[in-house]
C-alpha cells in the first residue's frame, strides 16, 4: 500500500511539472526558424501597401484633375 501512495504522490508531482512545463513554453518568445524565407504575410502586407499607395493616388489625381481647368478661360 505504501508504495501505492508513493508511486501516486510521484505521479501528482511530475504532471504538475509537465502542467508547468507546458504553461512556460506556450507564454515564451515564439522559437524563429533558423532559414527564414518570404514568408506569406509579408507578401501580403506588400500587397496591401502597394494597392492603398495606388488607391491615393488615383483619389488625389480626382481632385487635382477637378482643380485643372481642362480649357482654358478666355
């Protein structure tokens, strides 16, 4: 019976320990690969940039064409 006990107090201790465990590595820093490449995200982010940078644009170019008088006043 003792040796029950012992073997469930063990038991107890290593599983609040892998509990721990598991706690401290999902809260750590995120583990980088040591190769990073283009990731998928960034891609996308360019993407996104580039299309509002040219969306800017084109809204500008709207009001500086409405300020241009296309003929000239005589």
């Amino acid at each position: 019976m003792d040796t029950k006990r012992r073997k469930a107090a063990i038991f107890r201790v290593k599983s609040k320990l892998a509990r721990l465990l598991q706690r401290l590595l999902h809260q750590g820093p995120t583990i980088r690969p040591a190769h990073q490449g283009v990731s998928i995200m960034s891609i996308v982010k360019i993407h996104n940039a580039a299309f509002a940078l040219l969306g800017a644009v084109i809204f500008a170019g709207l009001f500086v064409g409405a300020a241009v008088p296309v003929v000239p006043v005589a």
